[in-house]
C-alpha cells in the first residue's frame, strides 16, 4: 500500500540527486531509505531506479511517478488545509479592521447573533485588509473605503468623526472647528494604538509634538487631568463618555470624517445574512 511518506521520501530523493544525499536530508539510514523505496517498487510492480555498480538513480518510470507524487502531496496539502478552514469557519469568527472602533459594536452584534461561535479581532494596515481577506485569514474585514470587487460584497458599517479635545481655557475654546493645519506644530497627547488614523495624524501635522500612550486606561487618565490638547471621536464618546472638563470642537477636514464598510467573501454572504440585515437596521445612516 502506498504511504504518503513513501512518496515524500521519493521527491525528495529526485531533488537530492542520490539516495544517500535524500538519506542526509531526512535524517535516515542509506540502508533505510534504500528498503522504503524496494517496498516502494514492490507495491506497485514497477521499476524506479535503475542499479548501477557505484550508484542508483531514477529511470524514465521513477521521474513520471515523482510528478504524480508530487501533485498527490500537493492535493493532500490542499486537502488538509481547506478542511482545516471548513472547520475554523464554522467555529470562529475572524474580523480584522483598520483602527480599533469599529470592532467595539460589531463584536457584541455577532456574539448575540452566533452565540455558539467564537470571535477574534485584530487590527492590521488598512492596505492588507482586502489581501488578508481574499486569503481567508478573516471571515470579514471593516475598511475605511468601500471595496468594488466582483469576489466580494461591500455594506456600510459605521461612521466615524473626528474632535479635538481640549481643556476650559485652552487658547482654542471658542472656535466652533479645527483643521489639521491649525493643530500641525501644537504638543499633543496620543493614543498610538489607533490603526490607520496614526498614519493620518503623521502625515497632516508632521510638526506636532505627539506625547504617545500605548495603554488606554492611562491615557485616559492623563487626558482628564491635563492642560495638553487630545483626540476623541464619536464613537469614543460613544464608548467612554465625554472627557469631564473638556471642550469637543470638531474637525473640518475631509479625512476626519469616515464611513468605515463591512467586507466579506461573496461566497460567505448567505452565511451572515443575519448580521448584514442587523447592521442594515441597527445604524441610522
């Protein structure tokens, strides 16, 4: 009967050139690797090597059935890890986003909707979420863009804006906006662990002084008690409340202001129907 280590042992010797340096490889006997492939032959009736006085290499038969061993390994590879995703995806729940908020509603929405199943979430670069997704890593992702692609669908999530958070007296109190370029060159305190709005504060107030928190609670905390201007958005306040002692002035700029999609695998719709017409009747927009 053919073993699939049979196999693996063959192709291995066919990359190697000899039986001896397919032996080194895999860690075994010459002696060992030379009976696996005679029972090898033996199951099959055929000749695979041809025996020469100082070596033994493969014959035309031997190199015919290394391109069928090696689409066999190919297909139980495939086997084994498509199964495995079957699996996952009727067990778990992957969602992966571009910036934290978003995940804080929808994780509760899919816990009251598939009780029985598992949900993860993580935040990656907004570049690699459409990738990562095509690759099945996640069941959806939540894009800051809408997504056209006739392997997807594409819904409108949530949306998020942008304030300025500031203390009574700060210089900026009465202004009914900001903009970026008002705040580029202030000292600022910031939460780093925002996902794709880090980027954009980097890139439209490159002279800003950014003091960075990596823990939450914490920059909470130091947010109520300072003089120093922050960031919050309505899905914060949402979330945390309004700071206490702080004025909430909003941004003008177009960036500050973002619709956030749900996407997912269009083979997967009919799966999540139940959280589509949730979410299509849960937010008002």
């Amino acid at each position: 009967m053919l073993e699939f280590n049979q196999l693996e042992q063959l192709i291995c010797i066919a990359e190697n050139g000899t039986i001896s340096k397919a032996a080194e490889k895999l860690n075994l006997s010459q002696p060992a690797l030379s009976r696996s492939m005679q029972r090898l032959e033996d199951d099959i009736n055929v000749s695979l090597f041809d025996h020469y006085k100082n070596k033994v290499i493969l014959n035309a038969n031997g190199e015919l059935f290394v391109q069928y061993a090696k689409q066999l390994i190919q297909s139980r590879d495939k086997m084994i890890q498509e199964t495995q995703l079957f699996d996952i995806s009727h067990r778990f729940i992957s969602i992966a986003s571009c910036t934290p908020a978003p995940l804080w509603d929808i994780e509760p929405l899919i816990k009251d909707i598939y009780p029985q199943m598992k949900i993860t979430t993580q935040v990656i670069d907004k570049d690699n979420l459409i990738k990562e997704l095509k690759e099945q890593k996640y069941s959806m992702v939540i894009t800051p863009f809408e997504v056209n692609d006739k392997e997807l669908v594409c819904y409108p999530y949530i949306e998020e804006d942008l304030f300025l958070s500031i203390p009574m007296d700060h210089p900026f109190q009465n202004k009914k906006e900001i903009s970026f370029h008002d705040m580029d060159g202030e000292t600022m305190l910031l939460y780093s662990n925002i996902g794709f709005w880090h980027e954009l504060h980097m890139k439209t107030m490159p002279n800003t002084n950014f003091l960075m928190q990596t823990d939450r609670t914490t920059f909470n905390e130091i947010v109520k008690t300072s003089t120093l201007p922050s960031f919050t958005s309505n899905l914060s306040i949402k979330r945390e409340g309004k700071p206490n002692n702080r004025i909430i002035i909003p941004f003008s700029d177009e960036e500050a202001h973002v619709t956030f999609f749900l996407v997912m695998l269009k083979e997967d719709k009919k799966k999540y129907d139940d959280l589509i017409c949730k979410i299509d009747t849960y937010y008002d927009y």
